[in-house]
C-alpha cells in the first residue's frame, strides 16, 4: 500500500510568543494559545509519521464507517424490524462523528487544547476526504 504524503508549507513569520521564523514548529500542546498555533499543531498530527502509527486516514475513515454501518444496521433491525429505516454511512461520517466527540469532551470537560487541535485536524481530514471524493467523481 502507497501512503501519499502532502508537502506542508506553513509560514508563521510570528507566533503569540513572539518567536519568528518559518516552517513547521509548532508549540507544546500545553502552550497553544493562537488559532495558527492551533492549525500547526493540527498539520503536524495528520501528516509525517502518524500514517505509519495509525495507517492511511482514508483506509481509516472507510473502515470505521463500515463498523458504524455494521452498528445503526444492527440498530435499525432491532427499532425497525421490517427494514424501512436505514442510513448509509461513509469516511466523511466519521470525521464529522470524531468532531462531535471532540465538542462534546469540551462542554463536559475542563478545558483541553487536545479538543481543539484535533477538531482543525478532523476538519483538514474532511477537507482531504471531499477533495479525492470530488476528483472520484470528475
């Protein structure tokens, strides 16, 4: 299986430390504090080596997807015995899911900026996901 890769130019000239400079070097996730902060963080999380850890983030989403299929299937049979209630599930669905969670932990938690660096992240992953579904469909 080939894992494509995506070059990641993030210029962020200064960050709300005061620090300049280019490229991606992104703060401790204690310390973020600035949207860009954020997004950086984000980049680094869904991009270099996190593939190789977790697998390919398509690979990923498509396969939750049938799981979560598998499971309002098996909901849908026992609410609906008949078979006249059904929804279809795909990668998009998850990501929207992951960021639900991720909201969901901010209104009944202290706060954490883990919730908000992985919801940039969902969201670029979604992004990524509708952008190949598109071009599947050129």
């Amino acid at each position: 299986m080939t894992v494509e890769t995506y070059p990641i130019n993030i210029d962020m000239r200064t960050t709300s430390h005061g620090k300049t400079g280019t490229g991606p070097t992104s703060p401790s996730p204690g310390s973020l504090r600035s949207a860009p902060e954020f997004l950086m963080r984000a980049a680094e999380l869904v991009s270099g080596d996190r593939a190789e850890a977790h697998g390919d983030m398509h690979v990923t989403c498509a396969n939750t997807a049938r799981l979560m299929q598998a499971w309002l299937d098996c909901k849908a049979a026992a609410l609906s015995p008949h078979g006249e209630f059904r929804l279809e599930m795909d990668a998009r669905d998850t990501v929207v899911f992951n960021i639900f969670q991720k909201m969901c932990r901010d209104l009944g938690g202290a706060y954490n900026p883990d919730d908000w660096q992985d919801i940039c992240g969902y969201g670029g992953m979604g992004g990524e996901i509708r952008a190949r579904e598109a071009a599947d469909d050129v």
